[in-house]
C-alpha cells in the first residue's frame, strides 16, 4: 500500500495546535496510524481486525 497517497484522518476533538494527535487512513485491508507531528515519520499499519479490536479494548476502559 502507497502510504503517501492515502486519504489521512485526524479526530474530530483534536484541534490544529494539539500536540497529541494520531492520524489515521484505511486501505482495503488495512489500517494505517501516524503522528500528526511527523507526517513523514514512521506508520503503524494493522489490519483492519486487529484495529477493530484495539478499539474494542478502548471503549472498554
């Protein structure tokens, strides 16, 4: 997957001068996460179950 050509997302709450900020864009498969503060740094790419779950587990707490 192209990361650079993906559609990224930041939360609705963040605001622009946030310094806490994940950003996310979804492929077919997959879901890609990154820090808004370092767009070109490094990406976690999860499949699209596994970060399901992981929301899962945070509405949970």
């Amino acid at each position: 997957m192209e990361l650079s050509r993906l559609d990224w997302r930041r939360a609705s709450k963040s605001h622009e001068d946030g310094d806490q900020c994940v950003e996310i864009a979804s492929g077919s498969d997959e879901v890609s996460l990154r820090d808004s503060k370092d767009p070109d740094g490094p990406k976690l790419v999860v499949s699209r179950s596994d970060f399901r779950y992981f929301v899962s587990v945070l509405k949970a707490t």
